[in-house]
C-alpha cells in the first residue's frame, strides 16, 4: 500500500510547495514509485514540475466534481517515477461546488483508494488555508508534513493546525498522524534561525526531522525552469537538503 503525507501548513509562504516538489522528486530519485497531488488551485506545483496548468483538459478539479476518472487526470511519469494529478485556478470553485455534496470531505480518499497500491508515495501539496480542500487531503493522508520556516513567527498559527489535525482525526481520519516538522529557509549565518529551531524543539512535542532545508538561490530558482532542485542544480545545498530529508521519511517508514 503507498504511503500518503500531506504536506500542510495554513502560514503561506513557509515552502509546502517546495517542500512536495522536491521531496517527491528525491524519492522518484531513489527509485520509489511517487505520485504527487496538487489541491491547492494556484497549481504551484503543477507549473513547477513542468506542467502547463493552463492547458490541461483534466486537473484534480475535473476529478472532485465527478467530471473525469482519475486515470483521465493523473499525469503519469512526467519525470522517472514520478506522476503528478494537477492542479489549476479551476479547482477554486470546488469548494462551492461541493456545498451539500454528501461526504465531501472524503471525495479525493474516495479516488485515490483505487490507485494507491500503483505507487509507494502520495504527496499532497495543500492550499495555504485549512478549507474543504485540506481536510479532503487530510482524510485521505496516513500522515501530515508540516514546513516551518526559520523566521519569528514560525510557531504562529502552529497550535491551529494541530488542532486542526486533531480534529480531522477524531472526527474523520481516527489513523492520521502528524509525519514530523521540517525546518525550511535555514539561514546558518543568523541567530534569528538557530532560536528558531531551538524555541520549536522545546515547544512541540510533535517529531522533527534531523534534515534542515536551507535557504537557497538554486532552490527558489528551480520552478521557473519546472524542474525539481535534484535535476535543475543536483549538487546544490538545497538539493543535497531534500535528499536528506528523503532519506528520512523512507526510514521513517520502514517500521
């Protein structure tokens, strides 16, 4: 059975989106078989795996509403190993869409039930927001990711989306667990990341990954050629960053 993390974070801005990217691509790398879903309709992940959102007849919107099966949405190795559902702007009108939808909160797990034995990964990139979208991610998750970023107000907005994680797990997902914090846009040369990192250590209880990600030219670079960092500039730090941290979950999941 393939393993699904969500990879959520309600704060924008903190790298979920660079954080689904390229740890997806890191694992395609080890040669496990990965699908990545973009739910989040700016389809950041989309244009930054070398998908055209624009042109797409189906996307994971297609899919939610009951337009398209999800053979007809997902993009199958658009690099080696690695597929992607997609995402576009169209998907912002799924959550009115599905006002009155029964069960809509299990619509993608719904999908995703019949085709994950295909693939060791899913990897979900979620919308900055903890809307219909993300709980649909998180019902269908084994587990959540969260990105943090080294900066001042890394643990605001933290205790919501636990809450909410809690919530989704008493409520509609009794087997979601919280995957762990990763630490992203470290900058060594400030005290500023080094409390960062220590004042979150103290303050959650939740798992951290040794693997830290740091801020990186070639890593903000990356998207705009719609590649991942481990083909666009393999021998970069944020590269070797993200081969880390996949080394981490396929550990991880070992037991």
């Amino acid at each position: 059975m393939g393993r699904i993390i969500a990879v959520a974070n309600q704060k924008g801005g903190v790298g979920k989106t660079t954080t689904t990217i390229n740890l997806s691509a890191c694992l395609a790398e080890k040669g496990m078989k990965v699908l990545t879903i973009d739910i989040d309709p700016q389809g950041n992940t989309s244009s930054g795996l070398g998908v055209d959102k624009n042109s797409l007849e189906n996307t994971v919107y297609q899919l939610v509403i009951g337009a398209s099966p999800i053979e007809d949405c997902v993009i199958e190795n658009i690099f080696e190993n690695l597929s992607i559902l997609p995402s576009n702007v169209n998907l912002a009108g799924a959550e009115i869409e599905l006002i009155g939808v029964e069960e809509r909160e299990f619509i993608l797990k719904k999908h995703i039930e019949k085709i994950r034995d295909k693939y060791d990964y899913i990897i979900i990139d979620c919308p900055p927001s903890l809307n219909t979208l993300t709980v649909n991610a998180m019902t269908t998750a084994d587990t959540v990711l969260v990105p943090i970023q080294c900066e001042y107000y890394a643990l605001e907005g933290l205790t919501q989306l636990i809450h909410t994680i809690n919530l989704v797990k008493k409520r509609l997902n009794p087997d979601l667990e919280i995957e762990g914090v990763v630490f992203t846009m470290f900058d060594a040369r400030t005290n500023l990341s080094l409390q960062v990192v220590e004042n979150v250590k103290e303050n959650l209880k939740q798992n951290i990954y040794k693997s830290i990600i740091p801020r990186n030219v070639r890593l903000a670079e990356a998207p705009s050629h719609g590649l991942p960092i481990n083909i666009y500039d393999p021998r970069s730090a944020g590269a070797e960053g993200y081969r880390d941290l996949a080394d981490e979950v396929i550990d991880r999941n070992k037991y």
